[in-house]
C-alpha cells in the first residue's frame, strides 16, 4: 500500500507548485493549499470524501482553461465554486 507523502508536493500529480490554494472535484470548494498538505492531500472539508485524486490546482491550466470571470484569485477557505453553476435566468452571467 502506498503511503501519502506529508511534504508539500502532491503525491502523484503535479502543477500545484504555484497554486496557493486547491480546488475539490468532489464538493467543489476551494481551499488553501496548506489545509490540504496538512490534512495529507484529502479534502480538508469536513463533510467530503475528496482524495489526492479530486485536488485540482485553483491557479492550474485545468481552471484557466475554463476562464471563468467568477473565479476570484483568493478565495476564502472553504469557498463554494461549482464547476457548472446554476444560471439564474434573470441574473444573466456575463462571460
Ligand atoms: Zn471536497
């Protein structure tokens, strides 16, 4: 069995090394890069199942791609960023 590095690299992907902070694949929210180090690259929400495999870097090429406008730069820890997001008809997002 594999063990999970505690250092500050992922354990098995990269381009987090400029990214401070991680985003969930599984519950979609966003936190500093150092909660997830602390907590062995798991989820740091306490309600998630996210593993190493669900960490995508906030600053990363996947995220850039989408180019998102609402993505702010420094998000505070924990915050809800759904990959697609509900549109609100009369709330129009402007892309
Ligand atoms: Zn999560």
């Amino acid at each position: 069995m594999a063990t999970l590095s505690l250092s500050k690299q992922h354990p098995f992907l990269s381009g987090f090394e400029s990214s401070s902070h991680v985003w969930c694949l599984h519950c979609e929210r966003v936190w500093p890069k150092s909660k997830w180090i602390a907590s062995n690259w798991y989820c740091p929400s306490d309600d998630c199942l996210g593993t190493p495999m669900d960490a995508i870097a906030w600053d990363g090429e996947l995220l850039n791609d989408l180019n998102r406008p609402d993505r702010p730069p420094y998000p505070a820890p924990g915050f809800f960023w759904p990959l697609y997001p509900v549109f609100d008809e009369k709330r129009p997002l402007t892309f």
